[in-house]
C-alpha cells in the first residue's frame, strides 16, 4: 500500500521538477544559451537521480533488499517514462550492460557512453559529461548525458557472488533473465543519464 502512495509522490515530484526544466528550458530557449540550458538539464538529472536512490536506499532500510528492487524497478521507469516525455522533457538512464532492456541505449547514446568509457579506462576524474545540440525529426533539441559510476551501496543488486543474497539473486533471474548488470566493483562506470528538451527552432538559420 505504502509504496503505491509513495510512488505516486515520487511520481508527482517527478512531475514538478520536468515541468520547472521545461519551463526553464523555454525561457532560454529565446537567449539561446547553451549554458543555461546546461545548468537545467543538469538540475532535472541530479534532482531525479537523488530521488532515486533516496527511495532505494529507503526501502533498502526499512524493507531490505527485496523490496526495494520490486519498488526501485517500478519507480524508476515511471520517473522515466510517463512523467517525462508528457512534458516534452526525456529522462532515462542507459547503459552498456542493462538490467533492464528498456534502458538500452540508442546509437547516439551508445556512442557517448563508449566516450565515456574511454575516459574512465585513462582515469579521468568522474563524473563525466557530455551536452549536445541536436536536430531530431526536424526539431532542435538540447542533450545532456552524465555518467553513473558504482558506489558499495549498488553492490547488493549489481555486485557479484555473495555480495548478492540468494533471494535478491532468485528474483533478478525472475524479472531480468538476461541480466548483463552484475560483477561491478565500486568506482567501475557503470552508464549514464541522459536529459534531452526540445529547443525553439530557428527560422531560417542554423
Ligand atoms: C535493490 C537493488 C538495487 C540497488 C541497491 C541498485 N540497483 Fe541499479 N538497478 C536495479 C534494478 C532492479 C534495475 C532495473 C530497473 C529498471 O527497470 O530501470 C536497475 C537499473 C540500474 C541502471 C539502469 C541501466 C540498467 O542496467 O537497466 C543503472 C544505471 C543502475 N541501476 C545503477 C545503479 C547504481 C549506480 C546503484 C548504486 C547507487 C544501484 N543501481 C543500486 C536494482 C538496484
């Protein structure tokens, strides 16, 4: 019961934060201001980012480790989803090695995530962040990927061998048969969240 209602406050939050980039985004759009829209899309990844894992780390506490990979699985792609492209804002989070094959990243995705492993694998500081203006079915559109690296809080969902419980491991092989998102240590890179808004198209320039 309690994780229904807690997810519809997430999911009103969520609300609330895509619709302050969107607005934040428009407002811009007319300066054309690279670094502001920076700075909004920066905000929505962080404030979505913080909310979930305070909800992970929540139901990890209170219910273990079981219940929040039922609650974190959920959330996560109502954050990502529903709320998010209603409001012409895109949140999601991708991946090389996904759990869940709806967070499989597109071409152009998957080519800054290899950018961003490059980086990772010369030792460069995390995290690390990429921002794009994009013209996508004919709409600009402002893109900003940031990387996600694993902390020993992610270990008991993304680790490997006993840091696992069995119970965790029964029911990510139920709800993830294709699991490639396993065997991280902390400080390994583990993907990204990208944040995209669509941008006033120029009339007639470029
Ligand atoms: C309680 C278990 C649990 C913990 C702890 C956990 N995750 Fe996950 N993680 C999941 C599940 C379940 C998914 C698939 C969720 C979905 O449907 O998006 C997932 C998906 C992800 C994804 C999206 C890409 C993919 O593989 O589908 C990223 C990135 C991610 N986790 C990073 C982390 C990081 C970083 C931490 C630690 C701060 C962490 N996770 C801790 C269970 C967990």
């Amino acid at each position: 019961m309690r994780s229904i209602i807690q997810q519809k406050l997430t999911l009103f939050t969520a609300v609330l934060i895509i619709a302050s980039v969107a607005i934040a985004a428009t407002f811009v759009a007319a300066g054309d201001d690279q670094k502001e829209h920076r700075v909004a899309a920066e905000h929505a990844a962080r404030s979505f980012m913080t909310q979930l894992q305070g909800v992970l780390m929540k139901e990890l506490r209170e219910g273990g480790p079981v219940q929040a990979l039922s609650v974190c699985a959920d959330t996560a792609q109502i954050l990502t989803h529903n709320a998010a492209t209603d409001l012409g804002v895109s949140i999601k989070r991708v991946s090389s090695r996904i759990r869940n094959t709806e967070n499989a990243p597109d071409a152009f995705e998957r080519h800054i995530l290899d950018l961003f492993s490059g980086m990772h694998e010369e030792g460069s500081e995390p995290p690390f962040i990429h921002t794009e203006e994009r013209t996508v079915n004919g709409q600009r559109e402002f893109w900003f990927m940031q990387s996600i690296h694993v902390q020993p809080q992610c270990l008991g969902c993304h680790g490997s061998g006993d840091q696992i419980a069995s119970n965790v491991k029964t029911m990510l092989n139920e709800r993830y048969p294709e699991d490639e998102a396993l065997g991280y240590k902390p400080g390994d890179f583990r993907g990204a969240i990208r944040v995209s808004f669509p941008l006033q198209n120029n009339n007639g320039r470029n």
